[in-house]
C-alpha cells in the first residue's frame, strides 16, 4: 500500500486532498491497514480516536463520597504484582523505594548511579540510590499496556507505599487520571484499558 506523503506546496492540492481522503477510509474497517498507511501514527492513537477516553457520573458507583483519597494501584513491574504505588500526576519523576526493590529480587548492581539529589516541597532534599529501569504494565487483557520505566530508586525509613507513578510514566502510558473517580485510563490496542484505586488501600 503506498504511504500518504504530506504536500510539498507544489502542484494540484485538491489530488493531495483526495488522497488523504480516502486513506482515512481505512480508519473505520481495519487498524492494521490504517497504521500501515499512516506508519507514524500507531494504533492506541488510532483507537483512541475512535473510542474517547472519558469518565462518567455512574463510575461513581461504589466510592464513599465526598473523597480526597490518593489513587493508589497495583501495577505490574519486573513480572510481579506491586501494591501500594501511589499515582501522583505533580511528580516530576518515578520513584521507587529501595524495600521495594530488594522485594522485587533486583540485583543492585544493576542500579544506574545518579548524583542529582530529590527535593521535596519541604525543601528537604534526598540522594537516589541509583536508577532501575524495568517493564512496567498496567491493565487488564486485552486492554493492557506495558512500557519501560525509569524509577528513582529512593532508600527511606518506612516509606508509606512502594513506589509513585509520576509525570514521566503517565505521559508514557498516555494516561488520563480522574482522582475523583479514583481510575486512570489510557489507549491501548485493543481500546481503552483502565485501572482503578482501591479507596480503602489509599
């Protein structure tokens, strides 16, 4: 299938826009050849039009409100299970805390030295203890995604959850977070997946 060039200015546009119209056909019938005309644009994008990622009243549906509970979930990372990770959309970075590291049975040797200290809003300011970088999914089949992560691995005295998604992964993820519906959500191939917090983990 030839692939939609974009108009270089010279020549007949109404041809360029024929073109482009009728490639955006493929969009209804099959993702498969509508990612092969459009090679830069992948199908979570392609999906996502499709399907619009939004959040309804009746998703409400068994929290206790009014609520200011955190979203807190359990993602997959390194093939394990990990509860208590805090989803925090202010944090400039992901962290992940040195107990929940070692619990992972992660070498730290494996660890990627990094000097630059973290600082919090008190002004307090803690060195990493290195960078992991592991496979991070989130979802349920078929509507799952998993991505590699970057965790600022942090060694702290009884830490209050195991790690915090921050700016960096939700931005990988392409998530969208409703702290009142206590959920994320985001593209996946097989359409919008979702995660929901447990309210009374938060």
């Amino acid at each position: 299938m030839p692939k939609f060039k974009t108009f270089s200015g010279f020549g007949d546009h109404t041809n360029h826009l024929k073109s482009f119209d009728s490639l955006l056909s493929f969009w209804a019938s099959n993702d498969e050849v509508y990612a092969r005309a459009f090679p830069s644009w992948n199908i979570p994008l392609a999906t996502i039009n499709k399907e619009p990622l939004s959040f309804c009243y009746s998703e409400l549906t068994g929290l206790e409100l009014p609520h200011d509970d955190p979203l807190v979930i359990s993602p997959i990372i390194a093939n394990f299970v990990v509860a208590q990770v805090l989803v925090d959309t202010g944090s400039l970075v992901d962290i992940m805390y040195l107990q929940a590291y070692d619990m992972l049975g992660l070498p730290r040797k494996h660890l990627k030295p990094v000097s630059t200290p973290l600082t919090g809003f008190t002004g307090h300011s803690v060195y990493p203890t290195g960078i992991a970088e592991v496979d991070l999914t989130v979802g349920e089949a078929p509507r799952l995604v998993t991505v590699r992560a970057s965790f600022t691995v942090v060694d702290i005295a009884d830490p209050s959850y195991n790690g915090l998604i921050g700016r960096p992964l939700l931005n990988a993820l392409r998530a969208i977070v409703s702290p009142l519906h206590l959920k994320m959500k985001f593209p996946t191939g097989g359409g919008i997946g979702k995660v929901i917090g447990d309210q009374k983990k938060a």
